[in-house]
C-alpha cells in the first residue's frame, strides 16, 4: 500500500504543476511563510538561542499558523500526523488518549513545551504529555526537534522535544471571530484578539469545541454508543516593554474538557457511563535583560502547571461489578536562568540553572484500594552550550548538563552537533551526537506498582545526514539516518508486578524529505520515515511502531480570493497487543492511508468560507487494536476579521 501512496503521490503532484504557470515574483507574502527549512530562517528551541536553520545541525520541523489555518484543524494532534518521524496513536476519537512516538521512542521520551511550560503530566503512570486535547489556538509556530535533547532541557528530552510557541501581537487590534459545524455532531466556536500599543503587547483567544462523536470501542465489533467530547480552551500572552533591551511577558493557557470513553485493547466494549474529566493549567512569568552593549543577555522565567483529572466508571447493566471513581493531581513549579554571552558575531556562550519541584496525588476507590497520597520530587540542572561559527560555513554546537534528584542522585548528559554548509552548491552536511536520561514518574515511584529503588532510563543517541538546496532555496530535499540505544528502562515486571530498570531496546531509521516551496502557487512538501525498532529483552519490535511511514502536504493559493490545502499521511503495518485473551497475543494492524482537504475562500476583505473533508477516501483503520476511528467527515463555517 505505501508504494501505491507514493505513486498516487507523485501523479497529484505532477497534475498540479501543469496547472497555468505564476511567476515566482507573484508569489505571496503568506506562501512564502510556508516554505519549510528557509536557510535564513529563526530557529529557538535547537540552542535555546535564535539562530538562523543554516546553522542547526539538528533535525527540526517547523509548522506555522499559517500552516495550520490552511489545513483547518482543531486539535493539534492531527496537525502533527504528517510530520517524518512523528508517530501518533490516538484511542479512539476527540477526547481518546493520543501518544506521540518519536523515532520510535516511548512517548514519554518525547519532551512537550507551551511557552517554556513543561506540559508533560506529573501524574500519569509514564509522565508522557496526551496530546488527545490541545488546541490550534492562538499557536504562532511548533518547533519539532529530533534527537537526544537533555543536555539543554533535562529531564523527558530523552528522544526529542515539541515546542509550541503562541502569537505575540503587534499593531492595531485585529478581532476574528470562527463559527464552525460539521457531521457527527461537531460544532467549534473561537474567538481571537491580537495587537499591540506602544510598549504593550497582547493576544487572547477563547474557544468551545462539542462533538457528539463515534464509538470509541471498535463499531465492527458490536458497539453503537456514541462517545462524546466537549472542551473550552482560553489563551493569552501579554508583555511589556519596559525599553529596547528589556521586557516581561505573562502566558497563560487553560483547558477544561469531558471526554465519554469506551474499553478497547481487543475486545473493544461500550460503557455508557465512563468519563474523563481534564483541568489542565499553564503559567509563565519570564523577563529578559540585554545588556553590555549587546554582549550579555539575561533570562528569567518561572512557570507553573497543574493537571487535575477525574475518572468516574458508574455501574451499569453491562458492568455491574466495575464500578470506580479515580482521581489525580500534579503540578510542576520551576524557575530557569538563563545567559547569553556574544562573543563577536561567531562565538556564543550560553550558560543556566534550571530547578523544579513536582508534587502529585492519586486515588482510587472501587475495585483498587488508592494509588498514593501527595508525594513530591526535586530536580535541578545546570548546563553550559558553546556555539561557534567560521567563516558563515562550518557550525559547531557542544553543550554539557548535571542533573541532581532529590532521589537518585547526579547524572550528567553532553551532546556535540556540527554542520557544514557549502555555499556554492547549496550542501548543508550535518551530524549530532548526544545523550540523554528520564527520571522516574512519581506514579513509578510511589504508587502500589512503584518501587522508590528506580534509576534513571538512560540513552544515546546519533544522526548523520545531508540537504541540498535549489532555486535559491525554493526546491529543497534531504537524509538523515539515525540510531538510539536505551537502557535502564523502566518498564513494569511482571514477576513482581512493580516497575523496575528491566528494558534495554535500540531504534533506527531514516528521514528522507522533499520540499517544492512557492513555485507556481504551489507549496508541496513531502515525506518518508524507516523505523526499525527493537526490544531487547525480548526480540520484538515496540507495539504501535510502523516501519514506514510516508507524509505529504500540498498547498495551492488557486487565486487571491482561494486556497487549497491537500495532506496526506500512510501509515505501514505495525504489531499491537492483543489483551482479549490471557495470556495477551500479538496481533498486525493493516496499513492505511488518511487523506484531508480544506479550501478557503474570502468573500470579502473581512469575511472567509472555509469547509474541509477529513478522511477523505473514508478508508477503514484502526490507530490501535479494539479502538475506533472516523470515517469520512465534513466540516464549513465561517470566519470573521476586524
């Protein structure tokens, strides 16, 4: 099936381009913010510094607003499914538990960031972000970055981070108001507010999303329960300029949803009366200081976060005897300083101290007993990163971090990255190396299943690869391969039912991207990953992992008044758990194709029409064994700037 993807791919492209030509001179100031890897490009989350892309030698994936207006989403989740080596599971529909695999690492390896917010939960078993309810609101771009991270962000950077960063406003006041409606139920209300006033800046959005839904337990086996998912969402980012060398800024993000949920893992049942209630919380005070004439920047943030979650699974007739109510709360408080020192225009130094204390409760009642009273954890990190620049050519970053827990003590984490740009051809030659750690959960460590005796899980990792460019950046491909080993993971032992230092496992693979940027109107970007992943305890491949995963992203500005936006991700076979049995099996999960379209039209200045189709070829899939999924879906509305 993938090869037939590329195929059908390579058709849709080749039938785009010979549409009537545009000059390039014509092209658009918001096409030309699509274009992905522009060389001059700001990049902030590879060095913790704004450095131009021709300088990264990381992997990184860049996604815009104006990316994500186009292709009309509401959640994240399915912004990110085109993304190379990004895997995302999703059990069921909105609302359903949505992992995020990346290069084919546990998702709790992967670190998420709002705003220089760790959003990661405290409180689940894994500490893994759910990417099952986050918005497109008020995001200005997403910064993907692939690769051991811990050396500048601790902690969960094990195999990379996500970094969303929202809109910062300037100007007059620009007011949009979205009104959406579409099948199954689906009804998203918005409203935005951005600007500036002098020193003063400010952007604020509000939004209510309701969908009656589908099934979350599998239709084909029997079940006809809709389950439901309602959430209201409220950002906002204000700073103040207190003069041209200093400024603060205050972000807060709120998220407050209901989800129906259902039983999979195989067999895949109804239960009318199971939901879960999500309080999410991100604060951030931060202000910056440049000093020195210029050599010396300073950074001061503080940021808070808390998650509270309720489970409540009431008797019913089908489940007279599974009644329970199940409750948690985390919070993470941290304080970072960073420096900035410029050494010239080829030389910067970047030193910190990053702590945080963790704090969580959980409990139970009905068939267990509760989990664990409120426990808490410290962890502080100083790290130092050099970055050096000869000659506009040869780049080199190397960086170094000692962590200390309050429980297992020091550990220390280095990463090296140099890239190599050739001017005259184009070449840009690249290569990191690093390593990594991920401290136990608190769940891990003092839940009924914990064990207070745990270790770090411990990584290495490393990439090599090379992007060519032409037409002044404008056609662009590249290929990176990669390699993890991990140990020391902690995995839960069956044998003593607890969680202990068990797993050792090795991924692999290859990146390989193709972009076609704002030529004749049309932006194409395309994608495809080889992941090889393996267990080393015993021989078999993660679950949820395919080998081959293919993305594509079409963009075509069909006038000034209309824009279409054609994504496209396959997803190869991969293993699951069977858990309708005892012992579990594994099972294969059948490749797939996921298709979606969204056009745009201004009916005038301050009015747009915008409808989508979602799965577009209605194809029949399962994200995960037992768990259902969407069929064709439609959505249209308005929108509406002031």
């Amino acid at each position: 099936m993938i090869r037939r993807v590329l195929v059908y791919s390579i058709v849709i492209i080749l039938i785009c381009i010979r549409f009537p030509e545009a000059s390039i001179a014509q092209t658009s100031g918001s096409q030309e913010k699509t274009k992905l890897y522009k060389l001059e490009e700001i990049v902030v989350s590879a060095t913790r510094t704004e450095t131009a892309y021709k300088k990264i030698a990381s992997s990184i994936t860049i996604i815009t607003a104006e990316e994500i207006e186009s292709k009309q989403a509401t959640l994240l989740l399915d912004v990110l499914r085109t993304v190379p080596a990004l895997d995302v599971v999703q059990l069921g529909g909105p609302g359903g538990q949505t992992s995020i695999f990346m290069r084919g690492a546990h998702s709790n390896h992967t670190l998420v960031l709002i705003d220089g917010v760790e959003a990661n939960d405290p409180i689940s078993p894994g500490r893994a972000f759910d990417f099952a309810t986050l918005t497109t609101e008020n995001i200005e771009r997403i910064e993907i970055l692939r690769g051991p991270q811990s050396t500048l962000y601790g902690s969960d950077a094990v195999a990379g981070i996500i970094n969303i960063i929202t809109k910062k406003g300037s100007g007059k006041p620009k007011i949009s108001l979205m009104s959406n409606v579409g099948t199954f139920g689906t009804f998203k209300n918005s409203l935005e507010l951005i600007g500036g006033y002098e020193r003063l800046d400010y952007s604020f959005s509000l939004s209510r999303f309701d969908t009656d839904g589908i099934s979350s337990a599998k239709e084909s086996l029997g079940n006809t329960e809709k389950d439901g998912y309602s959430s209201t969402s409220l950002s906002t980012r204000i700073g103040f300029s207190v003069n041209e060398n200093s400024g603060i800024d205050v972000i807060v993000r709120y998220l407050d949803s209901k989800s129906d949920i259902d039983n999979g893992g195989g067999a895949g049942l109804d239960d009318p009366n199971n939901f879960l209630e999500t309080e999410q919380l991100y604060l951030r005070l931060q202000a910056h200081l440049i000093s020195l004439g210029s050599l010396w920047e300073l950074k001061l943030g503080g940021s808070y976060s808390d998650l509270k979650r309720v489970n409540d699974n009431g008797v019913d007739p089908g489940h007279p005897e599974s009644m329970f109510l199940s409750t948690a709360d985390g919070t993470v408080s941290k304080f970072d300083l960073q420096n900035n020192i410029y050494i010239g225009e080829h030389n910067t130094i970047t030193f910190g101290i990053e702590t945080e204390n963790e704090t969580g409760s959980s409990e139970r009642t009905g068939d267990f007993p509760s989990i664990f009273n409120e426990k808490s954890e410290r962890l502080t990190g100083y790290y130092a990163q050099d970055q050096l620049d000869i000659a506009d050519s040869f780049f080199a970053t190397a960086g170094i971090r000692v962590d200390k827990h309050d429980r297992f003590g020091t550990h220390t984490t280095f990463r090296i990255a140099p890239a190599l740009f050739l001017n005259k051809t184009g070449t840009k030659l690249k290569a990191t190396y690093g390593t990594g750690f991920r401290a136990p959960s608190l769940f891990q460590l003092y839940s009924a299943f914990g064990s207070e005796n745990l270790m770090p899980d411990e990584s290495e990792g490393w990439d090599i690869g090379f992007e060519q460019y032409f037409l002044d950046t404008k056609l662009s491909f590249g290929v990176t391969y990669y390699k993890n080993d991990f140990k020391n993971l902690i995995d839960f032992d069956l044998s003593t039912s607890t969680y202990n230092n068990i797993g050792a496992a090795e991924t692999k693979g290859v990146e390989v991207f193709a972009n076609l940027a704002a030529i004749n109107n049309f932006t194409i970007s395309g994608n495809y990953t080889f992941t090889d992943t393996e267990d080393k305890s015993t021989g078999e491949s993660f679950i949820r992992r395919p080998k081959h995963k293919f993305g594509l992203d079409v963009y075509y500005r069909l006038s000034d008044k209309a824009n279409v936006n054609f994504n496209l991700s396959a997803v190869g076979e991969r293993d699951d758990n069977d858990f309708s049995t005892f012992p579990s099996k594994r099972v294969k999960l059948d490749s797939y194709v996921l298709a979606n379209i969204a056009v745009m039209y201004s009916l005038t200045g301050r009015i747009k029409l915008a409808g989508s189709v979602k799965n577009l070829f209605d194809s029949d899939y399962e994200n995960a064994l037992g768990f259902g999924t969407y069929g064709i879906s439609f959505n249209g509305g308005l929108r509406l700037h002031y």
